[in-house]
C-alpha cells in the first residue's frame, strides 16, 4: 500500500515538472536546459509503456484518498483510456461523492447512459453548475436528447446573468433544430423577459436564420416556422419601455443598414461616396440607442463626414464612425428604459446624460452590409475568443483582439473595426 501512494505520488510529481521544464524552456533549447541526464532521466520514465491495471488500482488508489484527483487525473496523464474507463465506474457507483465538481458531469453523464437510460442520471438535477458552453453542449447532436439533461442545461443556464449568453446566441438559435421536448424554445422566451438586450440579439439572430439564402427566397424547412413563431412571440410580449426601446434600437440600426443598399445602384467612385454621405446625413441620432456589435456602448453622435464605401466586388458595404459612451450591458439596459419612460427629455439635461458623464467616451467605426453572409465571421472569431480565454488562463502573455460582429439578417450585418488600425 505504501509502494503504491509511492509510485502515485511519483507519476503526478514527474507531470508536474515536465510542466516546469516545458515552460522554462518551451524550444528546448540545449543551452536552456537546467540538468541534461536528469531531464533525459525523466523524459525516458514518462515513456515507458503504461500497464493497464497498475493504472487501474492508481485511479482507485486516488479516488479512495480524495475523489477530485481521481476526477483530474487523466488531464494529467494522457493516453491512459483505462483512466476515464475506472473514473466513470467510481462516478456511477457514487455520484454524490463528485457532485459538487462540475468537471465530474462528463463521466456520469455519457451517451451510453443516455441512451440506457441509467438512474444515477437523476443526481444530475442536482450536480453544480458547469460553464454555459457545456450547458448548450446538451442541447446539440453531441448528446442524444433527454429530458433530465435538457432540465439541468436550462437550470444551469437560468443560473447565470441573462448576459451570460451573448457570446453563445449563435448556438442557442442552432439549438432549437434538436429542441423536440420544447426546453430550448421556453428558455429562449424566458431569457428574453429577463434582458432586453439579450432579446434584441435573439431576434436579430433568428432573423438572420429563418432563410437559407441572401435573397429571402428559400425558407430553412428546419427552423423557419419555429423561428418565425419565436420572434413574434418576443415581440408581442414587449409592452411598455421596453416596447418602446425595441422600436427605437430596430428603427434607428434599420435605417443604418439600409444606407447600404441605397448606395449600391451609384457607380463606384465619387458618386458613391457623395450617396453615401447623402444618405448618412438622413439619420438622426436616437437617444437611448446602440450597435448591435456593441451593446455596452450607448450611441451618441454619428460622425457624418465619415461614411465610406468600402471595396466590394458586387455589395456596397459601407464604414461609418459613432460617438459611443461605454456604460456596460446592465447600466445600457437602464438609461434606455429611462428614455423611454422620459422621452421628452432634453439630451443635455436628462438624467441618461447625467449617468453617462461618469463613463469613457470614445469613437467606434463599424462596417455595415447588406447582401454578405457574416455568420462564419462570427464562428471564426468565437474561435479566437476562445483561445484567447485559454491563454489568459494558463498565463500566455499573446495577444489577440476577437472584434465584434453580427448578424442582423439574411445577408446584413454589422462588423467592428479594430481601434486605431487601417
């Protein structure tokens, strides 16, 4: 017993240094390196074969002495498959003794026991709260459906602020292709009560999903009936300020968006850029109003010297800069409410003014289109945000600036420039 707790504790301190050497020296430069035979020594130990049963009872031996580490081990060691295979075992055996780790669902939860329909499902209902991406994993093809992991992604995603799902407004359209129990459609009706912002990318995004062309010719036979249903249902709920803010934040973006398609019958050239100029002109600033890419900045001024037709072999995408005051989401949300409520307000006098003294004013390009498909735009960026998240995490001092952009329709969006670059 005491050779094995040994061997144990020698395994993860050997994952441990491999770690430091690989930060120290991540080229493995040879004038980099702090003791050759021993790293040498602890490279050839690390590769010797893994015998299957002795890390069998290593998984057994972890989980007796503290079940978290047996939880974690196998981001440890890697390539050692009997490590996931003895931790679903313990897990299934005695789920509550792993409950409170969120990183333990994954063992209990499988499509094995999905699909078996396994009682210990039932500790699910009352496991801790995993990320939000997790959450919307069993809404997806990866898992099959099933009522119990539907209930805990609804109550794990209600858990967190409304928010809290913005980055993920993509995949929760997309969830409603497999949503044959109705759970996704009711969350999404649920959330939308509690955030009127979030409300508005939801109806931008099931906008943009409804037809499977630019053009609106070809509804989604999949999605166009429950997306339809899903947006009139949102919008009809809407009363009072918050109908009032809806109105105006769609009114005010759909007369920005609609410059580009004004534009695109001019030549290109001078004559556009004058349409251009024309047309941006038209727009008056609403107060209490914001960029679809941009929810946390309330739009206070358009610059009009600034329109832009950009390069476009057949569209007319155009780039415009606005005055924005950064206040946050929750802070946004209020101050437009407020004008709504006061919408007689002087814009210097109001108290939204007043509010917006305290934060950073700051200018915002953004390149609006009409007729251009963004929404793989969207998924490559979300990729970058999330690899910038896991450097952060780990200490990676790279840098990364995931921009901003969103689908407002079939074919229109709305792209944020990078500050301060060409």
């Amino acid at each position: 017993d005491y050779m094995k707790k040994r061997n144990l504790i020698l395994e993860l301190l050997a994952v441990e240094i491999d770690f430091l050497v690989t930060w120290y020296n991540p080229l493995a430069l040879p004038e980099m390196q702090i003791n050759v035979k021993s790293e040498e020594a602890l490279a050839g130990w690390r590769a010797r074969p893994i015998k299957i049963n002795v890390w069998k009872e290593f998984t057994q031996l972890a989980w007796s002495y503290n079940p978290a580490l047996a939880v974690f081990l196998s981001q440890r060691i890697t390539n050692a498959e009997i490590i996931d295979d003895e931790v679903a075992r313990l897990v299934l055996a005695d789920p509550m003794a792993v409950a409170h780790i969120p990183d333990a669902l994954k063992y209990l939860v499988t499509t094995k026991t999905l699909l078996a329909d396994s009682p210990q499902l039932n500790y699910m209902l009352t496991w801790s709260k995993v990320e939000p991406i997790q959450a919307l994993a069993y809404f997806s093809r990866q898992y099959p459906t099933h009522p119990l992991t539907a209930q805990y992604a609804v109550k794990t995603l209600g858990s967190y602020p409304a928010e809290a799902v913005l980055p993920y407004i993509p995949q929760l359209v997309q969830a409603l292709r497999h949503d044959t129990m109705g759970y996704v459609t009711e969350f999404i009706k649920h959330i939308s009560k509690r955030s009127q912002i979030v409300a508005h990318q939801l109806i931008w995004n099931m906008q943009t999903n409804m037809y499977m062309d630019e053009d609106m010719h070809q509804k989604d036979p999949n999605l166009y009936d429950i997306l339809d249903a899903l947006v009139n249902s949102i919008i009809a709920s809407l009363s009072g300020p918050a109908k009032k803010f809806y109105e105006r934040e769609f009114d005010f973006f759909g007369k920005i968006t609609a410059v580009s398609g004004e534009i695109r019958s001019f030549p290109k050239g001078p004559q556009r850029k004058k349409a251009c100029l024309d047309e941006l002109r038209k727009i008056e600033v609403q107060r209490g109003c914001y960029l679809p890419s941009n929810p946390e900045a309330m739009v206070l001024d358009i610059d009009y010297n600034s329109g832009t037709p950009m390069q476009s072999a057949a569209k007319a995408p155009y780039l415009a800069r606005f005055k924005v005051q950064r206040c946050g989401i929750t802070e946004l949300e209020q101050m437009a409410m407020d004008v709504s409520n006061n919408p007689t307000g002087s814009p210097i006098t109001s108290p939204t003014r007043a509010q917006l003294s305290l934060h950073v004013e700051g200018w915002q390009a953004a390149i609006f289109k009409v007729g251009d498909d963004v929404r793989q735009d969207m998924l490559a960026l979300q990729v970058i945000s999330i690899f910038k998240n896991i450097f952060r995490q780990v200490g990676l001092d790279l840098y990364l600036f995931p921009y901003r952009v969103v689908a407002t329709a079939p074919g229109c969006g709305v792209i944020e420039c990078v500050p301060n670059a060409k």
